[in-house]
C-alpha cells in the first residue's frame, strides 16, 4: 500500500542543510517583469533619470525592511547576507553606466538599466567560483526587484505561503527565503544551487532540511504532491511508500536521540 497516488521514486541531489521533513510540494516559478523598449525625448531624459532614482530608493527600503525583518527572526549573521544586496544599489558602475546609456542612445530607463545589469551577470556567468556565483545571484536579486518598481509591479513574495509547505524552484533568491513564514517552512529543494547558496545558509538558520542540485525536479512534481526531503543524504522522494515512511520514521527518531 502506497501513501500517495502513483510510484515512489527517488532523487539525488547535493545534501546542503540537515534534517528530514514530509509535507506537499508548493512550486515556486520566477516570472520575469516585462521590460518595453521605447525612445525617449530629450526633454524627458530628466523624467526618466528621476524615475530610475525612485525605483531605487524603494527598492533600498524594501532590501533594508526585509534585512530588519531577518535580523529579528533569524539574527544578524543571517541578515548580512543582504548587506551585499544594498552594496550592488550603491554600485556606481551600474547606475552610471545605465544612466549614461540612457543619455547617449535616448532609450526608456528600463530597458537602460536592464541591458547594464544583464552586461554585468552574463560576466559573472562566465566565472567558474562559487563567491562570485553568489555575487552574480545578489545582482539578479536587485535587479529583479529594481525592474519591478520601475513597472510598478509588486514583485510576487512567497508570504503567501500560509500552509506547511516544503519549497521547490529552480532557484531561490534569499529575499524569496526570507518572505516565507518561518511556521509553515517544511524545507528547500532547488534545481540550482550549491552547499555556499544564500538559501541553505537561510536554511540552517530556520532549522529546516534543504537539497540542491536536483536537476530537472520540477518536470516531474506538482503543487500537493507528498514527498520527503532527505537533508542528511541530498535525497527527496516523491510518494513515499508506507516502507519508506516508516524508515525514515525510525531514522527521524534515532537523529532525535542523538541529539
């Protein structure tokens, strides 16, 4: 007899913050912000270069607010991670390069800012070191978020999250970890990732199991499906059967004891 609807199977991942957990899969996907792409006049250059600096005044204050937030439940170690983030707005090669790209070729800020911060990432992507892998993930964070204001999109948070859950994407930025509520985190399964990530870092401290590096997970889950997460052995296992459960039962009781 099964506990979930269809055949248990197992995948391996790298084992990056211990424990074990059972819940429901909640699915995270990162949706892009549309960027338009238009001309602008020069008598509204100014316009644009004013829009640009507000979106990153809020964009500082949502960094600053989530830092504060992180700091009160996790502690001050865990909320340096967004020190970084707030050094990429203080960047002046990316503000003065996106406004000077706005000023020579007379395109909407946006799509400015954009083509920059693109520059910059698809130059880490070509680094082979995993402290830059993690500077490359903070300036994709910002400039997420940064692209948001400037729309006037509300970035979607994982706050929403309002039942256990055990998290799955391809990958997780930290702001997305730290929006959950720490009551209903059941663990972390990302697609991407390594034992360094800002994610398992925020795992350790939330005291909940996360793998990484499963690949190609998401093809195979859905929201609500029942799986285990195996944060001692980097395994996550999809309708675990009634023998699986009760092993990991024991092994849970024995990890327990231990500690």
């Amino acid at each position: 007899m099964s506990s979930g609807i269809g055949k248990e199977q197992i995948f391996k991942g790298i084992a990056a913050a211990p424990g074990v957990s059972r819940g429901k899969v909640f699915i995270h996907i990162e949706n892009d912000v549309y960027v338009p792409h238009y001309t602008v006049e020069v008598e509204d250059l100014e316009g644009e270069v004013k829009r640009f600096e507000q979106a990153l005044l809020k964009t500082r204050h949502e960094i600053s607010e989530i830092r504060h937030q992180v700091a009160d439940r996790l502690g001050e170690e865990e909320a340096q991670i967004f020190d970084a983030h707030l050094m990429v707005l203080e960047d002046p090669a990316l503000i003065d390069e996106t406004i000077t790209e706005l000023e020579t070729h007379r395109h909407n800020v946006d799509f400015c800012f954009q083509k920059t911060s693109q520059k910059y990432i698809d130059a880490f992507q070509r680094i082979d070191d995993e402290f830059i892998k993690e500077r490359l993930n903070d300036i994709k964070d910002v400039s997420r978020r940064i692209l948001y204001n400037l729309a006037g999109e509300t970035l979607e948070s994982l706050e929403a999250i309002d039942k256990e859950r055990i998290v799955v994407s391809h990958d997780l930025t930290p702001s997305d970890a730290a929006a959950i509520h720490s009551d209903f985190l059941q663990g972390f399964i990302t697609e991407a990732g390594s034992r360094t990530s800002h994610v398992v870092i925020m795992a350790k401290a939330s005291s909940v199991p996360a793998v990484v590096g499963v690949h190609d997970i998401l093809k195979t889950l859905q929201n609500g499906d029942e799986i285990i997460i195996d944060g001692y052995d980097g395994l996550v296992i999809l309708n675990p059967s009634e023998d699986t459960l009760f092993q990991y039962g024991e092994t849970k009781k024995r990890r327990d004891d231990q500690e």
